[in-house]
C-alpha cells in the first residue's frame, strides 16, 4: 500500500469516528431533552425534530396501531405536499403485508425494496418505493420479550387454525407493546443507504418509547396517589409495573426478591436485566423516605439506569451519569443509596460499585463463607460530583450467592426496641445455602415476621438474591 493510500484510509477512518463521536452526543442531548418532559406528545416532537437531524430521510409518516380494531391509520406526516400528505386506515389482516406483520408482532425493522414493482399496497398508499420501517415499542426490550414470550406461549395452545389466529389473541392482551410504526423515505436511497439510517432510527424510537411508557405509568401513578386509600391500593399496582415483571432464571445465574413498601408505594428498586449475551445488570436502590414522593423518584431513576445502562459502561461511570441527572431534578432531600454489578458470565466476573448503600453479601456456597461489598461513596443525587470506585471480583460458576437487601430488613425492630440486624440475617443465609434462591427469601419473610410480631415496619423491605 503506498503511502498516500494509508494518509487517505487514515483520513477516512478519522472522520467516521468524528461522525461518530457527533451521533453520540446528539443522542445524548436527545435523552437529556426528553427526561424532563412530561407529555407523550413533547416526546414524540422531540424524536421527529432528531430523527431530521441525524438521518438522511425526506418523508416521515407514522401509522398509529388500535388494537382493538386491529388497524393502521395515519397519525403523522412529513416531507409532504399539503395535497400529497396520506390520510388512510387499513385492517392489518385483511391487507395480509408480512413486513407489517413483521414489524407488529416481532417487533423487527425492515427494508421494503421496489414495492410498486410488487403492488405492494402501503407503497402505493405513500408514493414510496424504497423505505424503511420501524415499529414503535413502548415498553423495555426485556418487558416486550417477556410479554411476547407468554402470548406466544398461550396462543399456540389454541385451536384456532385460521390464518393470523396467534397474532389476533396478541392483540387481545390488556397491554400490546407495539403502538404504531414509523415509515422513512429516502427518496432515491438504495437499500445500502437505508440500512446505515436504520440504527440511528431504531435506537431514537426506542429510547422515545421507553420515555412515553414511563410518562404514562407514572402519570397514572400520580392520579390515582391524589385519590383515597382504596384508590393507593391501585397505585401499588401500577408501581409494581416499574419492577422486573419476572427475573431471569437460565443456565448461568437464578433470582428472586420480594419487596414490600410500608405505604401502599414505595421507593425501593430491584433489576436484573441482560445487557448482553451472558452479561447481566444487577441493581438495587432505596431512595430517602418512603411514599409517594420517593415512588416517584425511584421511577425516576428507574427510567435513567435503563436509559444508561450498557455492557460498554462499567458501574462506576453508570452511577455517575444517573447522579449528573438527578441532582439537578430532585429535591435536596431526596436523594438513594445504590448498588449497582455487572456480572459477566463468560469471563466469570463480577464488577461493582456502592453509594451508600448497605453492605451487600456475597456467600460462597462451597467454602460456607461470605464476603462483604462495603460503601464506597456518597448517595446518588446528592451531591453534583459522584467519585465512586470500581471493584472486581473472579468467580467459579454455580458458588456464588448474592444477596442484595435495602435496610428496612435489617433495621426493623421488634416490640424490645431492638433492630432484627445484619447478624441475624448473614446467620439465616448462612444456615440456608443448601436451599434455592425462593426458599430462602421464604425462609427470611417468615423468620422477620416472626421477629417483629405485631409491630409495624417503618421503612421498605425488600430482599434480592443472585445465584450463579
């Protein structure tokens, strides 16, 4: 290779990465945006106004989805002339597009080549030859796979043999995921073209979706916490939406928590979730105080650790970034403790940091012994500059029991006055490492219960813990 040829692939290789390192910080300043909204309809202006600036698309239509009657219809336009802008619905069975279907039901993009050559219906609809298609998901990857996972599994238990028969009982569930699909046109892109816009795409629609589902359960969580006690009991309900619907149990780690918040809400958080094949989040939280307000913050931080989170990001820098956020959107007095781990299990690590946050357990099944993941930091949201180390620890596969506790458990008294403690609960593990991650945290609610009688708890409760 001559050299000329070596300064050019370098020029080449530096400007992609400046192109790069552009995109990334208009995504950045996109989910910033978006956190302080308050309304779907700000959201969805915010991701159009981003999808213009970071894609090469001249037409965008969005086709709402009503599940009830199983139809499309045109919500949003752009990039048309006033008398060219598309206004039709259309039955998604009866119009039989398998890239529509597609897009609804596995939640997947796809490239539509030379649709009026196939008399493909929506290119003649939109005047589009070559586009793209995105559907819009208002719910985590993992809430969507999860939901996806159980519908599929009851609708093959049906009868029903007529065409569409397990995609019509998917639209029947309380909460389909899916509430539209985006078009993009690239007026003469070829596929190559449209295929490079297609991550940006997704990755804005996603992190809008996911903004939009949690506006809307938190605003319903804020109505129903106006209401009277009858009516908190619903809230607890809606909150219980913001915790993992179920926690993942496979070949390389098994989990289970339980959680119970002094009020009808509460501000105790618990996650497991994948980032990547094999590599795993893990995180627990106790905003300050309890009830409604700390609820809401818990939401908070929720939305933002999703939004965070990634297997490229190590804990540390994770916790730092939900802090630059929070500080500067809650009150003074409301701040969490956290501790967040990646557990990777391939490499058979696990990397940590803790703000705050009680002193977390890690049992060796084999060894009957335990170490002890201190504090290393303040709490999230307190302060503007979070300094947090990271730890790392090497593990052997199917040893490890991770518990993971807020200090409500530990803290709770009996009628003496006296606390149930971190020794009685490292002596109850300790005694169960024979028995599965549910039987334990059984063996614990009972053994509190037990402890305080009839007293009360005056904090939440809440018991996470991790095998693997």
């Amino acid at each position: 290779m001559k050299p000329n040829d070596e300064d050019d692939n370098l020029k080449k290789e530096i400007m992609k990465l400046r192109k790069q390192t552009a995109i990334n910080s208009q995504i950045g300043e996109f989910v910033l945006e978006i956190y302080n909204m308050q309304s779907v309809g700000s959201v969805f202006d915010s991701l159009i106004k981003h999808l213009y600036m970071l894609t090469f698309f001249d037409k965008i239509v969005f086709l709402t989805l009503n599940a009830d009657k199983a139809e499309l219809k045109t919500d949003f336009s752009r990039g048309f002339g006033h008398g060219d802008r598309p206004n039709f619905s259309f039955d998604i069975f009866e119009n039989q597009d398998n890239n529509i279907i597609s897009a609804i039901f596995e939640k997947k993009s796809t490239v539509v080549l030379n649709g009026f050559s196939e008399i493909n219906d929506l290119s003649l609809r939109l005047d589009m030859d070559n586009y793209l298609m995105v559907p819009m998901v208002l719910r985590t990857e993992n809430e969507a796979l999860s939901l996806s996972g159980k519908n599929h599994n009851a609708a093959e238990n049906e009868t029903d043999k007529t065409p569409f028969a397990k995609e019509k009982n998917l639209l029947r569930e309380s909460y389909f995921p899916v509430s539209g699909i985006f078009i993009f046109s690239g007026g003469r892109m070829d596929e190559a073209e449209l295929r490079n816009n297609a991550p940006i795409s997704e990755k804005l629609i996603r992190l809008a979706g996911m903004t939009m589902n949690n506006i809307i359960v938190l605003e319903s969580l804020r109505l129903t916490c106006e209401k009277n006690e009858k009516e908190l009991k619903q809230a607890r309900i809606v909150q219980e939406k913001l915790l993992p619907e179920k926690l993942p149990c496979n070949d390389f780690l098994q989990s289970f928590a339980f959680y119970i918040p002094v009020d009808e809400v509460g501000g105790d958080y618990y996650d497991l979730f994948t980032l990547k094949d094999g590599v795993y989040a893990v995180f627990i939280a106790d905003v300050s105080g309890h009830g409604v307000s700390a609820a809401l913050v818990m939401s908070a931080a929720k939305i933002l650790l999703k939004t965070i989170a990634s297997a490229d990001l190590d804990p540390a820098q994770t916790l730092r970034k939900v802090n630059d956020t929070l500080v500067n959107h809650i009150s003074a007095n409301r701040f969490l403790t956290a501790f967040y781990a990646i557990i990777d299990t391939v490499q058979k690590k696990i990397t940590y940091t803790c703000a705050g946050h009680c002193p977390i357990l890690l049992f060796n099944k084999d060894k009957k012994d335990y170490q002890q993941f201190q504090s290393d930091g303040f709490f999230v949201g307190m302060f503007p500059e979070l300094d947090l180390p990271n730890h790392e620890y090497r593990y052997n596969k199917g040893e490890n029991r991770l518990v993971l506790y807020t200090d409500g458990v530990v803290d709770c008294q009996n009628r003496e006055k006296i606390q149930f403690g971190l020794i009685r609960l490292k002596s109850i593990i300790a005694k169960t490492l024979e028995k599965s991650a549910d039987k334990v945290v059984e063996t614990v609610i009972e053994e509190v219960k037990k402890f305080i009688g009839n007293c009360d708890i005056e904090d939440d409760q809440t018991l996470f813990i991790v095998d693997f």
